[in-house]
C-alpha cells in the first residue's frame, strides 16, 4: 500500500460519496433487493456489481428488456424514500468543511435529487460543485466525471487528488490522470489497490497555503501508520 500524499500540493479534492463521504449501503442494499425480486433477479449477483456505478448501467446489464428509464427513476425514488441509517463517514463533515468552497467538488454515480438528500441525511454539506450521473453520458470507469469537475473548477487533471471507495471509480480517476486515496471504511475486506487505503477522516487536516493550494497532514498526535487504516 502507497504512503498517503502528504505534503504534496494539490489543486482541488474530487470526492465520491457513497462510500467515501457517507455510507448508505444497507439502503441501497434494501432497494436494489426489492427491486431485484420483484423482477425475478438474483439480488446475490447483482450486488458486488451495483456500487460506484450509475444504476442505470446496472440496469441495463441486468435487465436489458426491461423499460430501463422507468426503472431508473423507480430505483431513483425508492432510494429517495429510504434513508434509514445513512451516515457520514468519521471524520467526513469536518475535513470538508475544512476546505475552500471552491477547491474541491462531489463526483458521484448518484443522480443530483438522490445526491443531495443522502448529503441531508448523513449532516454532510452541499458542494459548491456538485457532478452526477446526470452531467456525464459515460460514468465510471470512464473518467469523464472528474475530468469535467477539474475543468468546471479551472484546474489540471494532474492536480487533483481523487477520494473514492470502489474499484469502478478508482479505475475512473486513474484514467483522468489523478492522485488517489481509498476511504476503506465500507469495505468488508481489505481492497487490493496500490493507492493508500485510510478508515476515515478523523486522523487527517488540510492545510491550505496563500495560493489556495491544498497539502494533507497527518494529525501530530496520530502514530504512524493511520488509525483504521487497511
């Protein structure tokens, strides 16, 4: 596993959010079973395959032949309808408030409506900057979410640092061309990745210099290596 970044300045933060920011697994978890029952699907297959992607692309893997609009927005609701035990990831809601508004934005597979409310939900703040599956016509893998948010926020790919949690994302941000950290704290086995893998926020402070740049720190207090890291 790679040291965590520190020191080095980056331009902005693109984060995930299911996963990275918040966890709201056992929900998804509920409607995307209901879902799949109701429509004669194995529910343990589709399960390993539906995070950290647009659920419209799972749809379509699963259920081709199904109306996949009106499913979507199915989906959509009943996630909007269920936010029982959504939380934010320790440490989430300081480190981003710690931020400069306009050096770092949320880029998730989620659609906006979805997005916001589970932000609401788990006490997390809205971004300045907000990317979702409705902004992009490929999600991850494809890059082109986090290449649209470093270009919305008028910085280089190269300079951003990238918080995800799924191998779909990760493999998103490593096309784009960005540094990247593993938020492990959903994960139910250590992940193979060559990117540094931490269990939270709580060990870590941003330091932001004169020219808005960004550099992570490990808390003074904290031994090496991380508390929860993997």
């Amino acid at each position: 596993m790679a040291d965590l970044p520190t020191g080095r300045p980056f331009a902005a933060f693109l984060f995930d959010m299911d996963g990275t920011l918040l966890n709201s697994i056992a929900s998804a978890n509920r409607c995307w079973q209901t879902w799949a029952e109701r429509h004669g699907l194995d529910f343990a297959q589709i399960k390993p395959t539906m995070h950290g992607v647009r659920a419209v692309e799972t749809i379509r893997r699963w259920a081709p032949d199904l109306d996949v609009a009106h499913e979507y927005a199915a989906l959509t609701q009943a996630e909007m309808d269920d936010v029982d035990g959504i939380d934010a990831i320790s440490g989430a809601a300081a480190f981003l408030r710690a931020l400069p508004p306009d050096r770092w934005a949320l880029v998730t597979s989620a659609p906006r409506l979805l997005a916001l409310r589970r932000l609401e939900a788990a006490g997390l703040p809205e971004p300045a900057l907000l990317i979702t599956a409705d902004d992009v016509a490929n999600g991850k893998p494809a890059p082109d979410c986090f290449l649209l948010a470093a270009a919305k926020l008028g910085v280089a790919p190269a300079d951003c640092l990238v918080w995800e949690d799924a191998p779909a994302g990760i493999a998103a941000a490593e096309a784009a061309g960005m540094a990247v950290v593993v938020i492990g704290a959903t994960h139910e086995a250590p992940m193979r990745t060559p990117h540094p893998v931490i269990g939270g926020y709580d060990d870590l402070e941003v330091l932001v210099g004169e020219d808005g740049a960004l550099r992570l720190a490990v808390r003074d207090w904290i031994a090496s290596p991380l508390r929860g890291s993997q």
